[in-house]
C-alpha cells in the first residue's frame, strides 16, 4: 500500500497552501485557476495578481481566501485520515490531471497504489432493474479480476453494486461532497471498506455536504480518472449521460451495454449504441476495445453544415447533450466585448470554441473578457469547456 503521507517538505507544504487558497478563492474555479496558473506562472503570482483583477472587473472589495481558512481545511482532512494531493503532486493520478478542468487539489483516502491500475468507470442508474444490478455485479467482478480497477461514485444502484464486486481487489468512489460526508449514509460502511483496499476521492473541502451543483462536477472526475466509461442503464438526461458527455470530451472510450426498447432505463443507453457507442457484454468486451488501436473521437460540436452522420463506431456530442442556445443577434454601436459575450450566452451552457466563432475574434481578446465576467461573477464556467450566463 503506497501511505498517504500527512507531511511535507517546507516547498511542498507552501506550495500546497497557495494551491488550496487559489482555488478556494471566491469565484476561481478549476478552470479558472490553470487560466490564471497559465497566464501568471505559479500560485503565488495568481494569488498576488488576483485582487487587482478583480478590481479591474468592477469587484473593489476582493480578497483571496485567507491562509487561515486554508490551514483549517488543511487540519480538518488530516482529522478525517485524508490526504490532499495537490495537481502538481507526483502521486496526483496522471489520466485525470490531463483533463482541461482538472480539479486543483483533491482528497483522498485509502490506498493510493490504486492510480497504477487500468481505471474503467462503471456508472448506471439509481432505480436499477435486476437485471441492470446483475449486469454490473458481473461486470465489475470481471474487471476486477483481471486487474483493472472499477470507479464508480457511490451513488445507490449500479454504482453501489459495481463497487461491492470490486470491492475484495480495490476500488475508486468519487464522491459529491467533502471527504468526511458519505452520502448516502447508507453507503457509510461500504465506504469504510473502500478505505481498505481502494480509494475515496473528492474535490470538496472536508465537511462540505454534497449539493446538486456538484455531482457534474464530480462526473467530470470519474470519466477524467478512466480510460473507459461503461454505462449500465440511463435514461435520457441521466446523470449517467453527463459523465458520458464527460468522457467524450476528454476524449475517452463510451461504451455501453444495451437494454430492452421499452424499458426506459436503458433508453440513454440504447441511444448511445445508436449514435457510436461501443456496446459491451462483458469484461472482455472492454478489455478488448481498450487494447485495439484508439478509436478516432469526433469534434466536440459539428458544424452545422455538416451533412454526412457519423461513421461506425463515433459519438458525436449531439447524440448526448443538448444543443447550445441560438446566438442573439448583434444590436451593433459601441458595445464592449463584455456585452458581447452576454448578449450572446444564457443559462443553458455553450461550448466555448462556438462562442469565440460566433463573436469572430482571435481566442487571445477573448480570454481576459471572459476572466474579468468570470471574476464579476456573470458568467460561471462548466465541465467540457462550456460556458453559461451566471443566473
């Protein structure tokens, strides 16, 4: 078992307090902290810079979090027997830190050895059917026994049953809310057991209970640790289909497994073999598709005025998420760039490459608008690169 060690070198231990300060700072994000760590070098440069940002976006009263704040959260994940790796770390795992929103600093607990292994995701529904239940038990028994490890993210069902099966060789549960939050609580003495042989992970901060703004957040983390995502009943706008459109963009296998026509639990995944996805029946099904050569991945949206569909074996975003909103069209007179990019955005997210495209300018002008929107707090940005206006 590789230790989480609760002690740092003097630079570690300052790194990760100016890591964990940024990121805890009032509207930064993930993304927005690699745009800041991009475009200032370090931490400690973003964190310095970070109140006169704000202030050129109208905020004249900001103030990074407080080393204070961060050294309490630091105490409080020691308390719960949790490590926190910060992106940078050597032990941080390397398939998730390649995503573009990877999380800054996340929590873990258990046996961090884990990360060495093949990671396939095996998600699914909450209201499981029987045969849904059966079918992720053999599947994640399957995995696990042939050496890979199964992520899932605690959640009742499928994923409950897929980390149980796996439970003997090791397993990965992301979860919602803080490191000392199980939800549910029934899952209280199967996350004890995770502990043991695998692996609690999150990006909240101890004691933070999981709210519904944070498991797309916490999908995003289970598609970036896997190699594969298979998915054993969804229905349409599942939660499930957004680790999906996770995993499709950040460039991952989909695969899943198929289910009766009229059940509408399995109406995401019937779906998702319509439009590209690999359908599996088993273990060797994925172990299979994971050592043939990588399968080509579409663009993230097609243009519109791409007619042909797509070929064999391609998902494209479509068949998995809704389409972004029409752009609005421009008034013209002397609007700045911030008014702009408003007029153009809505609640509904908008992939950002779309929205450079529909304003006709070089990606360079827009990144410091969308900042100084960001740190106003009128836009928020989401998971897979898109964008929505802050409601």
């Amino acid at each position: 078992m590789r230790p989480l060690r609760d002690h740092h070198s003097h630079f570690d231990a300052a790194r990760c307090m100016a890591t964990l300060r940024l990121i805890r700072s009032r509207r930064v994000g993930p993304a927005t902290f690699h745009r800041l760590l991009a475009e200032h070098g370090s931490v400690e440069s973003a964190l310095e810079v970070l109140p006169e940002l704000a202030r050129a976006a109208g905020i004249g009263d900001y103030t990074p979090c407080p080393p204070g704040v961060a050294l309490s959260e630091i105490e409080a994940g020691r308390r719960a027997g949790a490590r926190l790796l910060c992106w940078d770390d050597p032990d941080y795992p390397p398939h998730l830190r390649d995503i573009p929103d990877a999380p800054p600093a996340l929590w873990v607990r258990g046996d961090l050895a884990i990360f060495d292994r093949l990671p396939v995701a095996v998600i699914g529904s909450r209201n499981a059917s029987s045969l849904g239940l059966r079918m992720a038990r053999g599947l994640a028994t399957g995995l696990a026994e042939a050496g890979a490890v199964v992520i899932a993210g605690l959640a009742r069902g499928i994923d409950t049953v897929a980390h149980e099966a796996a439970l003997r060789s090791g397993t990965i549960a992301v979860m919602a809310g803080g490191i000392d939050q199980i939800y549910p609580a029934e899952n209280t003495a199967l996350a004890e057991a995770i502990c043991e042989t695998g692996l609690l992970v999150t990006e909240q901060p101890p004691g933070t209970e999981p709210v519904a703004r944070h498991f797309p957040a916490r999908n995003r983390i289970i598609s970036g640790l896997s190699r594969a995502v298979v998915v054993i009943e969804a229905a349409h706008r599942s939660g499930s289909l957004i680790t999906a459109k996770a995993a499709l963009d950040q460039g991952r296998e989909v695969m899943a497994v198929p289910g009766h026509p009229m059940d509408a639990r399995a109406a995401g995944c019937n779906a998702l073999i319509r439009d590209g996805a690999l359908l599996v029946r088993n273990a060797q099904d994925v172990f299979d598709a994971l050592a043939a050569e990588p399968r080509p991945i579409p663009a993230m949206v097609l243009e519109p005025t791409a007619l042909a569909p797509p070929s064999p074996r391609q998902i494209t975003a479509a068949a998995i998420a809704d389409p972004p909103p029409a752009p609005q069209a421009d008034k013209g007179g002397p609007v700045s760039l911030e008014a702009r990019i408003l007029a153009l955005l809505g609640p509904s997210p908008t992939e950002e490459n779309l929205l450079i495209r529909d304003l006709g300018m070089p990606a360079a002008s827009f990144a410091p608008a969308i900042l100084s929107l960001e740190l106003a707090g009128q836009v928020q940005r989401l998971a897979g690169g898109r964008i929505a206006r802050a409601v």
